[in-house]
C-alpha cells in the first residue's frame, strides 16, 4: 500500500528486531526489508547498557532534508559537506554523547554468533513455559508466540463474573507477582480482555528462573 501511494513506510522492530540474529527465527520479520526505516533498540535484545537507540533509513538525504537546519552561529562541517557526518542534521538532537560506541564494542566483542544462540534460546524458554502454563487448569495463553513474549491470564475455579472482573483479576495477580521484587511483569490488554504479559528479555533468564516464576505464579493465584 505504502508504495502504491508514494507513502513512508516505517517498521518499529524496537524489541523485535533482534530476531534478525537468528536464521531459526528471522523469518518473523518477513518483508521489513521493505521499509523506508526501521527503528532497532539495541538495549533490549542486543543486551547494550541503556540507552542505545538506531533508527535505520534507506534514503539519508531525506532524512538529512528533515532535519537540518542551518545557522549562521554554526560552524561547516570540515571537509566536503557531503562526505562529513554530522549527526545534528540527522535528528532533532544538536548535542549527543557517542551512543554508537557502546553498540559497536558489543557485537565485537560478542559476534553475531553469541547473539543468535541468545535468541534461540530465549524463544526456546518462552515456548517451554508458554506449554506449562497452557497445562495447567486455571489459566490460559492468548496466542501461539511469535516473539518471546507471553500473554496468559487466570480464571478461578468458581469464577462467573463479568469480563471487567476478570481483568481485574489480573491486575490484581500482577501486582501480587511483582510485590517481592524477584519478577516484574504487566497486564497487556488484547481481545478485549487483559492478559498478564511476560516478556523473556535477560541474558541471565534461564529453565531455573523461569521454574520459579511459574511456582510463583500458581501459588499466588492459589492465594486470591
């Protein structure tokens, strides 16, 4: 549609991006190389310190075209103006500290190689638990997953109230999950209903973190 219309298409892949790493499960990601620009947050599953933000464009004379703005009060950049990199012509922000440093020195250091097991894995653990939890009497996954994010949701036994109790129920296991502080997730709502939303992001997730986190979750539903 975009370009039938002469429109800018822009794919926000912040999180989900990473799954490029992977040859199992880049395939997620079918036809965004078609955008005009992608937007990549490499301290989500690249695992960079915060902040690092990419925003990758095709064509950087329009994006240079939005954002430059001239003045007399600052100074050209040396050289040919069209083979100099001044990152205040490409954003709105003037003065920025090397953020692409950091970046860098991550996928040298770790290679592409350790990423893609780090995704592969992270699919792997949010499936497994994804199965446990469908298993189990009482709750229920919104959907089969396409990233390492589940959505889940639990339904008490004697349950017959409205819809909004339901959410509400949900709400309410989430903050009774979070309270000690060993795990945080958030209540996502999706057809038409909140569902508590799970996202396995860190490095340092493993089958025993997220062992305790479904013994922790049964428990506290057990509880309401």
């Amino acid at each position: 549609i975009c370009a039938h219309e002469n429109l800018w298409f822009h794919a926000d892949a912040a999180f989900g991006g990473g799954a490029a790493m992977s040859g199992t499960h880049r395939k997620v990601l079918t036809g965004i190389e078609r955008a005009d620009s992608v937007t990549i947050d490499p301290h989500k599953w690249l695992f960079v310190p915060f902040e690092a933000g990419v925003c990758l464009v095709r064509d950087g004379v329009a994006l240079r075209r939005a954002f430059d703005t001239p003045a007399t009060y600052i100074p050209a950049s040396p050289g040919r103006e069209e083979e100099a990199v001044d990152f205040r012509k490409y954003g709105i922000q003037g003065s920025r500290g090397f953020l692409g440093l950091k970046i860098w020195m991550a996928l040298k250091e770790l290679g592409r190689e350790t990423y893609e097991r780090a995704v592969d894995e992270q699919y792997r653990l949010a499936r497994s638990l994804a199965d446990r939890i469908a298993a189990t009497p009482g709750f229920e996954v919104a959907a089969p997953l396409e990233m390492p994010i589940l959505c889940f949701r639990y339904r008490p036994p004697s349950f017959s109230g409205s819809d909004a109790k339901l959410d509400a129920v949900q709400v309410k296991l989430r903050e009774a999950l979070i309270r000690d502080g060993r795990f945080w997730v958030s209540v996502a709502y999706l057809k038409g209903g909140g569902w508590i939303r799970l996202h396995v992001i860190s490095y340092l997730t493993d089958d025993e973190v997220l062992d305790r986190f479904y013994r922790h979750c049964l428990q506290t539903a057990a509880q309401m």
